[in-house]
C-alpha cells in the first residue's frame, strides 16, 4: 500500500559513513528510494508513511540513531505536481 504522506529527509553525513548510513537506511521499509547526492546534502531519503506520528517514529526513532549522520532537515510534500 502506498502512503498518504511523503516526506524526503535531507541528510548530512560524516566523511567515510555514507556507505553504512545507506546500508541502514535500506532497513526501512517506508523509505522507498534512498539517493546519494552532491552538494549541501549526501543522502535524501524519500518516505511515505500512513501519518505524521509514522513519520516522527521513523525520523526521530529510527533515522536519528544511525551513527555518521550529522544533522537531517525534514520536507513533508503538501502537494505532488507532475510534468506534462
């Protein structure tokens, strides 16, 4: 089933984590695509969960206690818009 609510979690990683921050994050099973990307941010995961409280559960409980990442910004998508 594909949840109501999406979310991506923008990440920032310690030097020499990113592979096992990755192989932790595959563990989740809301966290359907998981990107490693250049810039302000390493990794950005994209959730979609049933609910809010999901999405603290899994933020807060799960995402936060993986050693190596360093900070996490949190983007709740309010409306999906696709390409003509």
């Amino acid at each position: 089933m594909v949840g109501q609510i999406t979310a991506y979690v923008l990440m920032k990683i310690d030097i020499g984590s990113t592979e096992d921050v990755v192989d932790k994050l595959r563990l989740i099973e809301k966290a359907n695509k998981i990107a490693v990307t250049t810039g302000e941010f390493d990794v950005i995961v994209r959730l979609e969960v049933d609910s809010l409280e999901e999405l603290y559960d899994i933020t807060v409980r799960k995402i936060h206690s993986i050693r190596g990442i360093k900070e996490t910004t949190t983007a709740v998508v309010e409306k999906m818009v696709t390409s003509s």
